[in-house]
C-alpha cells in the first residue's frame, strides 16, 4: 500500500547564531558543520575563523537540539548573550579579558624550554657528555604540556571517529617523542658520548642512535607561535566590528515637559525628544525639530566633510554634533538603529562563506584521512627497500608535520574578517562573502539619477533678467514671496538669495496655486512667481522675446523655469535643477577604470538626464522608465550576457537591485533599497560605490592568493617528505610559516585606502 502522507512543510525562522567553542582548524569546522546539517531542514554555515555558526531552523527544531547537535561533535555551542546594560559611573565594568594570553603563556615557555634543546642537537660543540638527558628534561614538557591543545583536540575528535589538521600534529610531536625515547632507553643514544649534528635532508641510518626531541620540541613551538598569530589575526581583524558597535553613545538628555533630564540611552523610546549639544555623540537615530548645526559622521560613512543638518533632517546615532543645539525625536532605539543594522551586516558577511571557501572546506575535510595514509604508506616502502628505520620514521614523520593544512583552513575566512572590517570603518557594508565573486564578474554598472548621481534636491541653477533689471533684485523678490512656501523649488530659491546674503522683506497677502506658483505683495507690489504659461496668461504679463527663449532653452535641458513678474511684464527667470553630485564624474571615470560600463536608467525626462548624463560622461542614457521598466531594463541586459550591478537608493529600485547580479545601495536612500542590495554604501557618494567594488575585488585577489599558496605548499612538500628529503624541524617551521604567510597576507587589506 502506497503512503500518500505527505510531510508538513517547514517554517523556516530567522537566521539563528551560535557561538562555537573547542575548535582549532577548519576541519573541526567542517564537522560542525556537517553534524548540523544532518538535522532534518536545518542549515547550517560554521566559520572557523570567528568561531560562530549561522543556522537556519525549522519551527519543529529547538536550539537545545542544535547545542546537542555540536556537543555530540565535540565542540561546545551557546547562544550569544545579550549585550550588557552599560554599568553606573564609577562601578567596575566587566573585564576585557584577552582571549590568547593562555596560548601565549604556553608559546613563551615553550620557546624557552625548546631553544637550548634545538642548540643541544644542531651544534655538536656543545653536546657535553651525557647532554641528551638534559635535552630530554627539557623536551619532554613542551612535547606533552606544550602540545596539550594538540593532543587534546586530537582525542576528542577520535573519540567521536574523526580526525582533524591537529591529529597531524599530534601524531607527528608524540612519535618523535617516542623514537627519542627509545633510542634513549633500549638503543645506542643514551650512552655517553653521543653527538649529532643537524641536516636539511635525513640521512640513512640504523636509527638506534638517533633522537628526534628536537623535532618534537621546535615543531611545537613553531605550530604554537604560528597559532598565537592567527589567534591575534583574528581579533584584530574583529576590532573593526567591537569599535563600530562601541561607537554609540552611553547617555542621552531627554527633554520632557520643558525640563532636561540625563537618562542611559536604553531608556529611550520613539516618539521622545533629547537634546544634543555641540561636542556631544548624537544618542540614537532620530529627526531633527529644532535647531541647526554641522554634524561629523566620518565614523559611519567615511566621510571627513560634516554635513548640515537643520529641522527636518534625519540625523543617525554615534555621529557627533559639532556646532549647534540640537533638539531630536528619536525614531529608532537599539537593535533598529543604523549603528545597530550596520554592525549585524558586517557580522553576517564576515560569518557567511564564499564559494572558494567552500572548495576549501571540502578540501581539508578529506585531506587529513589522505595523509595519514601516505604517512604510513612512506614509512612501510621505506622499510620495504631497506633503507633503514630512522630514514623511514624520518620521512613518516616529516609527511604528517608539512602536509598540515592550517593554511587552508585560514586563507578565505582571515581575509573575509580584514576585508569587511576594513570595509566598515570605510562605510562599506557587504551583505555576505559571496558577493565578492559577483564584484569580480560584473562588467556593466546601472546607476539611478535621483539621489544616485544627482543630490536629489532642487537648487537655483541660474537668475536671468529682463532688461533694466539685476539679479539680486529679481532673486530678493522672487525668494520673499516664495519663503513662505514649502515647494523644492521655493526652497531652492530662498536658499539661493540666503546664501547670497540677499535680505528679502515681508510678504503680505501670500497665496499658493498647486502645480502652478504663488504671489503676494511686496513693497507695495504683487510679485507672481510660477510656470511661465500659468503667469503670462492668468496675470496678463508680457514676457520678452530674449526672456521667453531663454525659457524654452532652459525647459529643453531639463531645468525647471520659474517666470518672476510684477507691474505687468515678466522681470526675470529662475532656472531650478536636481543638481549632480560634485563626485559624480570622478566617480563614473573611476567605474570605467575598472571594466565597467555604465548606463544612465531613470523615470525622469530625457532632456534631465541627457544633461546629467553629459555632465558625468555616461553615453548609454534610458530616461522616463517605470519601476517595472527598470527591472526588465536589468533582465534584458542581463539577457545580453552581461554580469550586471545596479546602484539606487529609492523605493523604486529595489526591484531592479534585488534583480541585479550585484546590487549597491546608497546608505541615504530608502529602507526598501537597503534591504534588496548587496553592498550598502553607507555615505551615498558614488565615488565610494568604486571604493566598495575596488576592495571586494582585492579581498578576492587576496583569497585566491591565499589558496593557491596554501594548494601549492602541500602540494610541493608532501611529495619531498615522502621522498626523505625533508628533516621534520624544517617541515615544522615551513608548515608553521605558511600559515602565518596567509594571515599577514591577509592583513594587508588593512591598508586599503577609499579615493575620498
């Protein structure tokens, strides 16, 4: 009989994130893992490097199943805790204990035990008599005490039938321990008068007069050092991430019933109103109500020009007012804030994994099995051939030291945790580590007009005149009957005259006619300002030949054309215009340096963005298109062939940029455009969209680096270890050194300049 039962579908919940304890590879990140995903409609991505996991579960699923999941692995899982409150003035905060004084503890004694051991055996001039014993004393702790998290990795992972990079290790340090033993106690190396002498190539030999506690004490102290940098990689290349969630503000002065009172910032909710003095952090993110004043963002977006801010304005915790009192309702606290979002996004990308990282994983998940093998296969054909035990163990040995992957295992993850940290303190956010290999393949870039390449507000362009009149009359005017209006183009206008410092007087008898202009009375007369068609043919005004060509020149460039008329003729003209962005061009010019080729797509008129096209020297212009046209507009090219970015920052752009190859949002935009892009570009300058492309490509550079190094060191050696033609203390420095080559070369990305 056939079951026709169907299993219920799964709800998938929110990413859920594990803190993930005890592993000390990228193969213990593997089983994790794969321990993980067998759980029925789980998904799961661990990362060795910041030691965290992201899960998806199903609503069937609870997390004590997901701790019990990685405890029957080995490892240790728990939830991470809340941030804590922040602690009163005056009392003790928690201790920023550091996470690799433990490892470093255990590498300096280890040195110094392991050093007269190393000059013990190289430098025959002193071997005293019965020197090996010494050498023995000194050896033995660091082989067994230094090398503790090596063999107690090692026994947890076989007690659950697995094995790992540090099984390799393990294996290598207590067989050369137990040679040396040997050789002491039951052959010829312990008897008075034994000498060595050092050799890059092992040499045939009995064996019985020959002692490896140099190997065994040096290899653990360059695999511990080698550990210890990249235990200190990997928290500095967090520091970027712990100093953006640090920057916010501690305290707040909220402003209630006209009284100030200093409240913790957690106590904070929408809707309150605080005040925020020059010099102090701004609390949370909020909308400005009263005052004005310059305001230093540099530490969200990179940009060390302060923007102004005045009523209206939205403003975004942790940025510091400079000059003026600032009155601010909050519209965001805590985990909704933009300081809050930008630090989640930096911590996903860093948790997620590219797909050469992947190839990596699948790699050192098999590699640790393979070499095992051919440890053991060297030592039988070498016995096989009668070359003798000490040149078989030598080679055995030297195979399982040098084939150590911890390359492998660090060349993606260390340069995702410096790329992305560097990114943030550039106010470039990068939503996953997949993403990079989208920035690479991209050979077109789509880019918004409004609020991508143009500023996205009006502003006075030009003020032409009739004859016998002068600008700064026509402006003064023009800018006291339009104050009392709310239009962009007003505000344009009256913001012109401010700057100016044109003084306008008091408008009397104010009227507004939407979607057409306003008039009033000023000095005596009625000033009309408006479309020119609306004031020549409802206020019976005359307008010259000169003035009314100028006008449907302006018109035919996309401006928008303000007719400024009183006593019965027009007196002038004001030219209107969505200004470009002064980086605008820089940064078009920067985008084609990098092989892609960019294409004006907007809802505007074409006569608007022709212009604006010119200006930033973009040759492919799509004008008047739809939201639904822009998102065709990107299949179609995409149709073509072509790997396409997108970059807006409205509403109207989230399609497109959800269905972009690669989407870049402007940080200034709207939520909707956030949320579908990629890459978020947290100050809205187009000349760091190029910055962001620049470092995801160089991040990517530096992992294929990394990989290639890691692939062709293993490659290269294990073969010449087979070959006996390795001493197992150079392998071990070798082995120690490629890892500590992949993390310095990752920390490189450290020094990645913006173009701002």
């Amino acid at each position: 009989m056939t079951d026709t039962t169907t299993e219920p579908a799964r709800d998938i919940l929110d990413t859920l994130d594990l803190n993930i304890g005890g592993m000390t590879c990228a193969s213990c990140a593997t089983r994790v893992e794969r321990k993980l995903n067998k759980l029925p409609g789980v998904e799961a991505s661990v990362n060795y490097a910041t030691e965290k996991a992201q899960v998806r579960v199903p609503s069937d699923i609870d997390v004590e199943t997901l701790l019990a999941a990685v405890a029957s692995a080995g490892y240790t899982a728990t939830v991470p805790e809340p941030p804590a409150p922040e602690p009163a003035a005056g009392a003790p905060g928690p201790t920023d204990a550091d996470p690799t004084a433990s490892l470093r503890q255990r590498l300096i004694v280890s040195a110094m035990l392991a050093t007269p051991v190393v000059i013990l055996s190289m430098v025959p001039f002193f071997q005293f008599t019965n020197w090996q014993w010494l050498a023995l004393a000194l050896a033995a702790p660091v082989a067994l005490w230094g090398a503790w998290p090596f063999h107690q990795a090692t026994w947890v992972n076989l007690r659950h039938g697995a094995t790992t990079m540090d099984t390799l290790v393990s294996i290598g340090v207590l067989a050369a321990l137990a040679w040396s033993l040997y050789a002491l106690f039951f052959g010829t190396a312990g008897e008075p008068g034994m000498t060595m002498s050092f050799h890059f190539l092992s040499e045939p030999g009995s064996g019985a007069n020959e002692i490896y506690l140099e190997v065994a004490a040096a290899v653990t102290t360059f695999l511990l050092a080698g550990r210890y940098i990249e235990a200190r990689a990997k928290r500095e290349s967090g520091a970027a991430l712990r100093a953006l969630l640090e920057l916010g503000a501690k305290d707040a002065v909220k402003l209630e019933g006209g009284r100030e009172q200093l409240v913790p910032v957690s106590a904070l909710h929408p809707g309150d109103q605080f005040v925020v003095r020059p010099g102090e952090k701004i609390a949370t993110d909020g909308l400005v109500l009263d005052g004005a004043s310059s305001v230093d963002a540099s530490m969200l977006t990179g940009e060390s020009m302060p923007v102004e801010v005045a009523s209206g304005h939205r403003v975004v915790g942790a940025t510091l007012n400079l000059s003026g009192r600032l009155v601010v309702e909050v519209t965001r606290v805590g985990s909704d804030t933009e300081l809050a979002r930008m630090g989640r996004l930096v911590e996903q990308a860093q948790t997620g994994k590219a797909k050469v990282q992947r190839l990596a994983d699948r790699v050192s998940a098999v590699f640790v099995p393979v070499v095992l093998v051919l440890a053991v296969l060297t030592l039988v054909v070498w016995l096989v051939v009668g070359a003798g035990a000490s040149v078989a163990f030598t080679a055995a040995v030297a195979t399982l030291i040098i084939a150590c992957p911890c390359a492998l295992g660090l060349a993606t993850p260390t340069a995702l945790l410096v790329g992305t940290g560097r990114g943030s303190q550039l106010g470039i956010l990068i939503a996953g580590p997949e993403v990079l290999e989208q920035t690479r393949r991209a050979d077109t870039i789509v880019l918004d007009k409004t609020g991508t390449v143009t500023t996205g507000q009006m502003a006075l362009q030009s003020v032409i005149v009739g004859d016998g009149e002068t600008e700064d009359e026509v402006l003064r005017l023009a800018a006291a009957v339009e104050h009392n209006s709310e239009h962009p183009t007003a505000r344009a206008i009256t913001q012109a005259a401010t700057d100016r410092g044109i003084a306008f007087g008091v408008t009397e008898d104010f009227a507004a006619v939407a979607g057409s202009g306003v008039h009033g009375i000023v000095d005596g007369r009625l000033v009309i300002v408006g479309r020119t068609d609306w004031v020549r043919e409802n206020w019976s005004t005359g307008i010259s030949p000169a003035l009314e060509g100028a006008a449907e020149s302006a018109e035919a460039s996309g401006a928008t054309v303000m007719a400024i008329a009183w006593d019965g003729d027009v007196r002038g003209l004001a030219t209107v215009a969505d200004t470009v962005k002064p980086s605008s061009a820089r940064a078009v010019a920067l985008l084609k340096d990098l092989g892609l080729t960019p294409i004006l797509l907007t809802g505007d008129n074409a006569g608007v963005a022709a212009t604006v096209a010119e200006a930033v020297g973009i040759a492919d212009v799509r004008a008047e298109v739809t939201p639904q046209g822009k998102l065709d507009a990107i299949r179609e090219l995409q149709g073509e062939g072509r790997v396409v970015a997108m970059v807006g920052d409205g509403v109207n752009d989230a399609a497109a940029l959800a269905a972009a190859d690669l989407g870049i949002a402007m940080g200034s935009g709207t939520d909707a455009a956030i949320a579908a892009g990629d890459v978020t570009v947290v100050s809205g300058d187009l000349v760091v969209v190029a910055d962001a492309i620049r470092l995801a490509r160089r991040t990517l550079r530096i992992i294929k680096g990394n990989l290639f190094w890691a692939f062709a060191y293993n490659v290269a050696a294990i073969p010449l270890a087979m070959l006996g033609l390795l001493n197992p203390l150079i392998a071990g420095a070798a082995m120690a050194f490629s890892s500590v080559f992949v993390v310095t070369n990752s920390l490189r990305l450290r020094g990645f300049r913006g173009s701002l």
